[in-house]
C-alpha cells in the first residue's frame, strides 16, 4: 500500500511540473494518474486481501458518489463486471446519462441519480430513492471529489470552504444517511 501512495504523491509531483509548463489538459492528466493509481491500488488489495477469500461483488447494491466519470466511472465498471448492482450520483445530469450508457452497453445494471452530495438535504433524498430502487446498499464508495491546481496566494477561502464541503461534509452526509440502512 505504501508503494502505491508514493506513486500517488510522485505523480501529483510530475503533474505539479506539468503545471508550470501548460495548463492545457492538467484536469485530464490529473484526472488519468490518479484513476490508474487508484486502480491499481485497489487491485493489489483484493488480490492480496490479508490473505482472506476474495469479496464477492455480485448482486451488492452499490452506490457510488461522482460515478459519472473518472475514478467514479471506472470502479462503477469494475464493480459491474464483477456482477455488481449500480447506484450512481453526480451533479451532473448530462454526464449521469452518458455514464449510464456506457455501463448499459457493457451489459452493466446502473441507476443514475443527480445528487449534490454538498447538500444535505439532497444527500437524505438520494439514499431514500435507491433504497426505494434496489431495496438496501450494500457498499457506499464515497468518490466523488475537486482537483484545484493553482499557485497558493492566488487562492482563496472560499476555494478552501468549496473543497471541504464537497471532500469533507459530502463523505460526512453520505455515511450519517446512508448508516441507518446498512
């Protein structure tokens, strides 16, 4: 696991000279490092698994927030080749629906719901409509995220508050709505 947090930190590092060169397309290339090291860390993981019997995916209703692209997209792939059953969120109408088409082409069962995951109220009514689609969650991936690069003073609080709502109090609402289910 630690190999795979180096590789983690080495490429922010690579990216960060990146950023003093171009800023064309560093959403992208931030957005592809961090997926493929976070592929292949979760890989390791359920192939090691303390040495336990490999988790069984199928039928688990799994929701993920920020599935509709990157990280999100990817797992919620994984997770449905693995027979998985798909809730996925994002603010993002439009993505939400090109992600379930992707899925769906896959032969993958997904649901898509809009949900800014900031918001708690729209948190509570999120948990309500997948529990009403599939029944139960199972798993709760907590994905959904903001990458900022920019040099630090020309950043501001608020950039800051708008991180910690959505990485912080979103994970925070997800977990507290989604307990009592699980």
């Amino acid at each position: 696991m630690r190999r795979e947090i180096a590789a983690v930190r080495w490429f922010e590092m690579d990216v960060a000279k990146l950023n003093n060169r171009d800023n064309s397309n560093i959403s992208l290339f931030t957005a592809l490092g961090v997926s493929l090291a976070a592929l292949y860390a979760g890989s390791r993981l359920l192939a090691k698994n303390g040495g336990r019997e490999p988790v069984d995916f199928r039928s688990k209703v799994i929701l993920i927030s920020g599935g509709s692209r990157g990280l999100g997209l990817a797992m919620a792939k994984e997770f449905g080749h693995q027979g998985s059953r798909l809730a996925i969120c994002a603010r993002d109408a439009e993505e939400l629906q090109n992600a379930r088409e992707l899925l769906t082409k896959e032969g993958i069962e997904v649901d898509t719901f809009t949900c800014d995951v900031t918001k708690k109220n729209e948190v509570e009514a999120l948990i309500g409509q997948v529990i009403n689609r599939f029944g139960h969650i199972d798993i709760l991936v907590n994905n959904a995220g903001l990458i900022s690069v920019a040099p630090l003073d020309s950043l501001e609080d608020r950039d800051f508050e708008k991180a910690m709502d959505l990485m912080f109090w979103g994970p925070f609402h997800m977990t507290m709505a989604v307990l009592p289910h699980m």
